[in-house]
C-alpha cells in the first residue's frame, strides 16, 4: 500500500504536469488580454489520466478506511463503494472509468470474472486486483485464483460447493478453489460444506503465508433454508455443534492446530464452530421456561399450518414450489431465522459459563500450538441470531520452563485470564489433566 503522502504527491505532480501541457506558461512576461465574449474552450482530460487519477484516490480511501479484517472488508464494502460512487455520478465517463479503476484494484465478484459479455455488466478483474468478493454462484467451479498473483485479500462464497441434481436426485459435491496465489494474506471463506480438513489443506499448500483465516459454515441459524439441511436431518448431520465438555474440547482444539500446522504465521482465526452442543437448541425450541421469550411461534412440524396431510403430498409440494429436494414431513422442520432473532434469559443462564470456558480453553490451546496468533473467534449460541462471531484475544509466554497462554474478551475490561499449558507429545492441554 502506498502511504498518504505519497498517494497525494503523485496525484498533485499528475494535475500539475498536465494542466501544463494543456496551459503552457506565457514566453513574455506580459499576460495575454482576456477575449471578451468568446466562450472558454472545454477541455477534457484523456480517459489513461482519468483512469490514474482515480485509481490513486481508490487506493488512498482503502488506506483512510484502515479495515483490520477480510469480514471488515466485506461488512463494511457499501459504505467504500457509496465514497467512490460520489466521483462515479459527475459524468457518465467518470462512472465507466471510476468502475474499470475499482475493479483493477477491488474485485467484487456479484459478476462472473470469465464473462466479458457486455450485456451481463461483467468485468474481467486485472491481474493485478489486490481484493476479491464473492457472492454465491458468481465464481465458475474448480476457479484458479492463483492467476492473481497480486491478490492479498478474499472473501469466497463456497456455498456452490454442494448442489442438488434433479436428474440423480442426490446432492453432488465440487471443487469450488482450485487454487489460490501465494501472495495471498487474508482469506475468507463462506457457508461452507466442504469439509474444513480439505480446505485448510488446499490453504496451507498455496498460501503458507496467510495471517487471516476464517471459516463460516452454513448452518441452521445463517441459512436453515438451505436445500442441503432438507435431506440432512439427523442432529450429527450438524456437526458445527461441538461440545462443551472439557475433554472433548481439548481434542477438539488440538485436532484443529494440527490442521493449522500449514499456517506458520496465522494472526487471527475464526472457526465456525459451535463450542456447545445440539441439545442447546432443542432445549431453547421445546422447552417451556424457554418459548416464552420466542418472538414467533416455533413450527416444529412440515405440515403444522400449511394443509398438508402425509408425506406423499409434501413432496410433490415442495417439488412444485422449488424443483429442489423431497422434504421429508417426519423429520423436525428447523426453525426459523427469526426465532433466532432475540436473546434468551435462560439460554444465558444455561449456557453462557460452559461455552466461556469451552471458548477460552480451544483458545488458549490454539495459542500454544501457533505462536504468533493473536485473535480466536467461533460461532456463538448466544449471539447476536446466534451468527455473530465471539472474540477472544490470546497470547503466550514461557515462564522458565512452564508455557503460559492467556485469553481475553476485548469488550469485557479486566477480563483476562493466564492458564498454564503442559505439553504431551503433540498436545497441549491444561496441567490437571496433563498429570
């Protein structure tokens, strides 16, 4: 990136060297006297000029945003594009040459980036694009990234990777990333199904660098329409529900730095990853002391208000609506995204101390694993609809021979905690149980 000064002077030294040419300083040292009545000639500057002018202001307002994260990037991306559109709205020239400099440096992928047909709006990103975003379904299957070799910084849809074949009436499974650039710092990675083993393999051996990673599953609480969840009903079907019982936390977090192990340099992690289990939902969905903070009536059942009266008829149903997937009108329906939508008393009360300690040990673990890490978050039930992520800061230091790791939460002052970590062969786990 390059510093404010330097963005300034080189637009300054652009202006200047061109209004020059355009208006060369007088010979003599007499001022020529103003025609009087004749309109002043308009001159407009070369679409190249336009074009360096505005990519510099692009790069200076990526710097002026100072986004720490890649979901800073992309939660915050309206709000940059609203800046750049104030320039795009002067003239129909600035609007075409204002989006061909934004997508030399800022990939947004709503488009295709193989298509070039002008009809479609679609733009090839240049090679030299430093981010990308990605909704689903915009990038082909089996995309080779590392042809950016510039690219610093993506957000990929990978909900693509599963789909529905009417024809097998089965879900088939792609490749969405064939490859990603080596230059390559923080990456993200939406409404997964891929299994994360295959991603964080695929990461670890195109981009050992990276210092961002995050991967956010689609789940019952982001997407419960999803196709894929019709024909997966079984609670392990789930299985971005974890646990909070402290043994298999300590599995679970030391299964995960062993996958990481590609990623010498992480900085900051984000799993999605319930650190508590599948019974915390039915008890919030069924249980009495619960309902009664629902914001909506929990309809458990497929054929519970729609006039549906056996399975047979909720197929064609669903067949008529969609062209999707069979619903299977035995199964339990998941629940509404709205039901999500309001904290629960009792779910905090329940939960909120076993999901703490669950999330501060997986933490502390992945810190003694990674050395330079220094941010852990996880999907979290009690959230914000249950989808916002949780954060944690960590560290660690030796103390003679003893390893400490520490975790705390940035919005809770005074909250951080030092624990002790004993190494077993290629483990870390907490003293008393290292004993």
């Amino acid at each position: 990136m390059f510093s404010l000064t330097d963005i300034w002077s080189s637009v300054l030294i652009i202006l200047f060297s061109f209004y020059h040419k355009i208006h060369p300083p007088p010979r003599t040292g007499i001022l020529p006297k103003p025609i009087v009545g004749r309109p002043r000639r308009r001159i407009s500057l070369p679409p190249e000029i336009l074009d360096e002018i505005f990519s510099l202001n692009i790069t200076l307002l990526l710097s002026e945003f100072q986004y720490e994260t890649v979901r800073d990037y992309r939660i915050q991306q309206k709000h940059f594009m609203r800046e750049v559109c104030r320039i795009a709205r002067c003239s129909k020239l600035f609007h075409q040459v204002v989006r061909g400099s934004l997508h030399k440096i800022w990939g947004s992928c709503g488009y295709n980036p193989r298509s070039e047909r002008a009809s479609s709006g679609a733009r090839v990103p240049g090679l030299g694009v430093w981010i990308i975003t990605t909704e689903a379904g915009s990038l082909p299957i089996d995309f080779n990234l590392a042809t950016y070799t510039a690219l610093e910084i993506a957000s990929v849809n990978y909900h693509t990777g599963v789909e529905w074949s009417q024809s097998q009436q089965c879900f088939r499974r792609f490749r969405c990333i064939s490859s990603y650039p080596r230059s390559l710092r923080q990456l993200e990675i939406l409404r997964l199904h891929t299994p994360e083993e295959e991603v964080i393999r695929l990461v670890s051996d195109c981009c050992p660098g990276l210092t961002e990673l995050r991967l956010v599953r689609c789940t019952m609480f982001n997407d419960p329409d999803c196709w894929y969840w019709r024909t997966h009903t079984r609670n392990q079907d789930h299985d971005y529900m974890k646990s909070s019982e402290v043994s298999t936390v300590i599995d679970y977090a030391n299964h995960m730095a062993h996958l990481l192990r590609g990623l010498p340099l992480l900085e900051a992690l984000h799993i999605g990853h319930y650190l508590n289990s599948i019974h915390a939902v039915l008890t919030h969905r069924f249980e009495d002391a619960h309902k009664r903070y629902h914001p909506i009536r929990d309809r458990a059942s497929h054929v519970d208000g729609v006039g549906i009266f056996n399975n047979l008829q909720a197929r064609a149903m669903a067949l008529a609506r969609d062209n999707g997937p069979p619903i299977d009108s035995t199964t339990v329906r998941l629940a509404e995204r709205k039901l999500w939508s309001v904290p629960c008393p009792e779910c905090e009360r329940e939960f909120a101390r076993p999901i703490e300690i669950a999330e501060r040990l997986s933490s502390g673990i992945l810190a003694a694993h990674i050395k330079p890490l220094k941010h852990v978050s996880f999907a979290n039930f009690l959230s914000d609809k249950r989808i916002t992520p949780s954060s944690w800061r960590v560290g660690r230091q030796w103390c003679g021979t003893d390893l400490q790791v520490w975790t705390e939460d940035p919005d809770r002052p005074s909250s951080r905690i030092t624990q002790e970590m004993v190494r077993l062969n290629d483990r870390w786990e907490p003293p008393q149980l290292g004993d």
